[in-house]
C-alpha cells in the first residue's frame, strides 16, 4: 500500500516511534527485516509518549496511586497503573522491556482471582476485557492467570450476545471489553468457547450497526473518536475490533464506515474529540472520584493516532 505525500509526511516525519512503527508495519506493509521499522520500534519506550509516561512509574512497578505504595492500581483515574498500561499497550510496549514486565507482573498478582476475574472482588467485564487484551499485547498470554480471565469472560456474556458492564440481563455496545480481548489473541490461540462468543457477540454489534442499542437509541459521544479509549466506546473502536476479527467485509459494516470516512478532512486526516464523553452526574458510568485526563494530542486537532487507527480500519475492510 501506498499513502498520499502529506499523509505518509504527517504520520512519519517528526512524530511519535509508536506511530511510525505501527504506519510502516500496519499500512505499508514493511516487515521485520526493514531496518527504519527496526529503529522505529526500538525507540518505543525510550521517547515520545510511551517514554515520557514510563518516567512517571514507580521503581516498584506501579504508577500513580490513592492508597500509596502501589496500594491502588485503579485510582485515580486516569493516572493509575491500570490505565497508564492501557496506553503502553496500544503504543507497542512488551515485557520484553522490564519496566513493563514489572508492572505486568504486578497487576496480574494483585488482580488475578479464584473465579478468573482480574480485578476487584466482582471485577466489571470491562476491568477484566482490558486486563487480558493488554496482557496479550505485551507478551503474558501464555501466562496461566490469563486462561480462566478468558473463561470468565465467555461465561459473562449475555444470552443476546452482548456483555454488560453493571448488573443486566442485556448487553450493551458499551460492553465492548470482551471483544477487543479476543481480537487480542492470535487466531490459533482461540479455543472452540472464545471462537463461539466471538461469533454470538459479532451479531450483537452487526445487528445494531455498530452504533445503535436494541431499543433504538444511539449515544451521542459514540460518534466522536477519542482517545485514550479506556473504556468508552465510539464507532472507530467497534470498527477495530470487529474489522480485527475478520468482520471487516460484512456488509452490515457499512453505515459505521461510512459515517468514519465523512468524519475525514479535507487533507485525508481524522481530529481528536475531547478525551471522553461528556456524562450526566447520574450517568452509571460517571466516576465518583476526581478524574485526570492523559492527552496526548489536542483535541478538535489532526490527530496521528486516530489518522493511523482509521486508515488500519479501512484497509481492513477493503476501502483502501
């Protein structure tokens, strides 16, 4: 594949390696024998972004926290080890650097529970989702806490197909957690149950059209593209996902792809959205501790990272 000029100079020239290193493999097909993907990835960590939240952890492996000494891995949000390995996850880090083998480490002890569920006692589909997927991305998948969290996972779903993040008989397209999990897990590596929700929960998000409940009502800031995701959904994470899975041709992508490519400027370029929807105070998912942003880019700006998530989508479903 080949990009326009300015695009190629917008997501190469003078920006972050993660960026760089995820056009070159992902968009212009280099492979790990071409020496600018190699020292692309090799400065992942060692600058830009992931570098400069890697300067906030901890010499014991955790990050920011309420309770002191690692105490909380959850709080305060957004600057806790949970959601700053979130980041590092998307960004290309591994265990194989140790400063994300120490974390990983950490999270999985203190986290993994009898019942498979990584988190707090009657852990949220969401907590446990992003738990497995950025464990499978930077190298723990083989880990024998990470099996029964993937069980745990299939049996929290809901008969519709969907998963919930709060007590419910119902999914909601809110509770995309679970999917991006298994959409983190090679292809071989997906036992028969993981390849059977996929299934039933690929119906879910086809049958709604990526962007509608079953009663009809569509969120607004689902229709923005943000990030960090943590655990807000919007049209481009559903497009990632279910694309990731192998639903990139089903034509009941389209409306969702369409509405994405009419997000595009002029330039061939995506903006960033405020970095999380706006919530009612009554809203179940409003935090009832004082939040903290991470930015990595100007929101209402030409944005790298949802230029280079976007362009990885349409590939996928053939509109490049």
């Amino acid at each position: 594949m080949t990009l326009p000029e300015n695009l190629e100079g917008f997501l190469l020239k003078d920006t972050d390696p993660s960026i760089r290193y995820f056009t070159l493999r992902d968009l212009l097909d280099r492979d790990g024998n071409d020496p600018t993907l190699r020292v692309a990835h090799e400065a992942i960590g060692r600058e830009g972004w992931a570098a400069k939240l890697l300067e906030r952890q901890r010499e014991e492996g955790y990050w920011e926290s309420f309770h002191g000494q690692g105490g909380d891995l959850y709080l305060p949000k957004y600057l806790a080890t949970n959601w700053t390995l979130l980041i590092l996850a998307d960004l290309g880090m591994t265990r194989k650097d140790p400063r994300i083998e120490r974390a990983g480490e950490l999270l999985l002890e203190a986290w993994s529970k009898e019942d498979g569920c990584l988190g707090s006692p009657g852990s949220e589909v969401c907590v446990t989702g992003n738990s497995v997927k950025m464990m499978y991305r930077f190298g723990f998948g083989s880990d024998a806490r990470i099996a029964p969290a993937l069980e745990w996972l299939v049996t929290a779903q809901k008969k519709d197909g969907g998963w919930h993040c709060f007590p419910s008989e119902a999914g909601t397209l809110d509770g995309w957690e679970a999917m991006a999990a298994f959409a983190a897990i090679p292809p071989e590596e997906r036992s028969p149950s993981v390849r059977r929700a996929i299934e039933r929960g690929a119906e879910f998000y086809l049958s709604r059209g990526l962007l509608t409940e079953s009663d009809g009502t569509s969120y607004a800031p689902w229709h923005r593209l943000h990030y960090p995701l943590h655990y807000y959904y919007d049209l481009l994470v559903g497009l990632e996902m279910l694309s990731g899975l192998g639903y990139g041709k089903d034509p009941r992508m389209a409306p969702a792809l369409d509405e994405l490519e009419a997000q595009r400027n002029l330039d061939g370029t995506w903006n960033i959205a405020i970095p999380h929807p706006d919530l009612e105070t009554n809203d179940p998912y409003h935090p009832g501790t004082p939040v903290y942003p991470v930015l990595l880019e100007h929101a209402g700006l030409p944005s790298r990272i949802i230029t280079l998530r976007a362009l990885r989508v349409l590939r996928r479903c053939g509109r490049l």
